[in-house]
C-alpha cells in the first residue's frame, strides 16, 4: 500500500487479552498490513507504524549519533519490535512495550488512528491525558500552529 494511503483516524476501546494480544479495530489495521512496528511513544503510549512508514523514520534518524534530540528519539523508538497481525486482527504486545505503557493482560486499552501512525493507549491514562490536554488553552495554540486559526477562534475573555 502506498504511502498515501497510510492515513489513520477514528478511535476504539480495545484490551489485551491473556496471551498478551490486542485487537486492531478493522477500520485501523487495513492499512498495516502482515506486520507492523509497536514502539514506545510519549507520555506512556505505543505507536504502531506500517513498515513502510518506519522505514521512513529510521533512515531519518538512523545515522544521528553526534545530535541528542535525535539520540533522544533513537532511545525513544530503540525497543521497537516488529510483529505479525494475525488472522483475528490481533498482534502481541512484547513485555517490555508492555510494561512501558502499562497494558497488561485484561488491561482496557485505547486505539487511535493518528495520522501516520496508531496509537495504544491504557485506557486510564488516555482519559487523563485527554482531560489534562483537550482544553481550549493547548487546542487553539495547536491550530494556530497548524494554520487552522481561522477555524477555530478564541475564546473571548
């Protein structure tokens, strides 16, 4: 599948069953493919990318050695692991990936088609996290920046 077709949106509940697998939501793992990358992402999440897509990211940040922010990125992503989508729609969450986002067997988790990527979320520290970063204060910022300004106005105060 094309790159341009790597597009993920929509959100799901999902859990981790007592084999250690989650399911993608259908409407998500079309565009992964077989087999897919689960790596560690900010703020406890993992991110799975089409290997495609990490191919792209790794021949960015492969050979920065000497630079910290991408060494730092490079430490980020170095648990990566690469693992099959069976025919159920479900990949096993490595241990350490595991342990990184706490998802652990029966845990609630939270599926999110996000660009480039999907994102897994336990389901607790998702809502938190919405709570804490959805308000208008950090929303508008982020459209400004995104050149949406105009579609999302200020609050006047």
């Amino acid at each position: 599948m094309s790159d341009e077709q790597q597009y993920f949106f929509g959100e799901s509940e999902s859990s981790v069953d007592s084999a250690n697998r989650l399911t993608i939501p259908d409407f998500l793992r079309k565009s992964l493919g077989s087999r897919c990358i689960v790596t560690r992402g900010p703020d406890r999440a993992l991110f799975i990318f089409s290997l495609n897509t990490w191919a792209e990211i790794e021949s960015k940040i492969k050979n920065a050695i000497f630079n910290r922010e991408i060494g730092l990125m490079q430490r980020l992503m170095g648990g990566r692991a690469e693992v099959q989508v069976d025919s159920q729609g479900r990949i096993t969450l490595p241990r350490h990936l595991q342990g990184y986002a706490n998802l652990g067997p029966s845990t609630a988790a939270s599926v999110i088609g996000q660009g480039s990527k999907v994102e897994v979320w336990n389901r607790d520290i998702w809502n938190e996290y919405s709570r804490e970063n959805f308000g208008y204060e950090e929303i508008y910022p982020a459209a400004k920046l995104a050149g949406l300004e105009d579609v999302v106005e200020p609050v006047a105060a």
